[in-house]
C-alpha cells in the first residue's frame, strides 16, 4: 500500500491566482510610472515648442569699421538669449555660445558684431519657458548673407 500525499488543487489554484495578481500589480505600478516620466517630458517639450511658435525676430546689417548686426525682438515674448553660428568664403562654420544668456526683451534690439571675414551668419533664439526649461528655437533661426 502506497502513501502519497498531495497538494490539493484548490490550494494550487489559489497560489497560481495569487502569484499572477501580484505579478500583474506590480507591472502595472512599474508601467504606470515609465509612462507617466515619459508625458511629464513630452509636456515640456510641447510647451517649449509653443512657445517658440512666438519668436519673431528681424535682422539688420550696418556697415561700419567692424559688420554690426541688429538682432530685433518683434515677438511677444523674451528671448533668452541665442547662439551665432559664422560661415567663412569657404563655408567653414564657427559656433559662437557666448551670446547664450543674452537676454533680449520683447521688441527689443540687441547687437552683435562680426568679422569681415564671415560671408553668413545665422541666429539661433533661445527662450526659457514659463517652467524654467531653456530651449533652443532651431526653426526660428534666421541667415543673413553678407
């Protein structure tokens, strides 16, 4: 005479249901905050995007010893500042940073001066949104040829 002795299935049923509700608990907790990290960061970056559908700026070129370029702020809000990039005969660009934290008010001017050697220049805006992000306004960049 043999003596097994077993698991009853209802216990193994209540283990198995057990076991794949806290499974499915703790991958819902873990998707809910992947997910959530991924629309806060959407969000600002929508935010900075609306924001940057402000800009509006308007170059001027005065000749003097030195080019001096006239940055205008004709939009509604302020620019945090921009980036130069400079393009020698040879085409050769240089990026110019350190107008970054100049702040040009709305319907403000700003100047900036070049070498007689640039041929082209292009301003990239900056603006800081309402949530202290900075972005960059690439599509707002404007070229001026001299």
């Amino acid at each position: 005479m043999m003596n097994k002795k077993a698991v009853s299935t209802i216990v193994v049923t209540v283990l198995l249901v057990t076991f794949v509700i806290a499974l499915g608990v703790i991958i819902n907790t873990w998707m809910r905050a992947t997910v959530q990290s991924y629309v806060d960061e959407g969000e600002k970056d929508i935010g900075a995007g609306i924001s940057c559908l402000n800009v509006k700026m308007q170059l001027e070129k005065k000749d003097t010893p030195t080019i001096k370029i006239y940055i205008k702020n004709n939009g509604e809000i302020e620019l945090s500042g921009f980036t130069a990039v400079k393009y020698d005969v040879k085409d050769i660009s240089t990026v110019d940073n350190s107008q970054k934290t100049k702040q040009i008010p709305s319907y403000g001017v700003e100047q900036y001066s070049i070498s007689l050697q640039d041929k082209k220049v292009k301003i990239i805006p900056f603006i800081t949104t309402e949530q202290g992000i900075v972005s960059e306004c690439t599509e707002q960049a404007i070229t001026l040829t001299l």
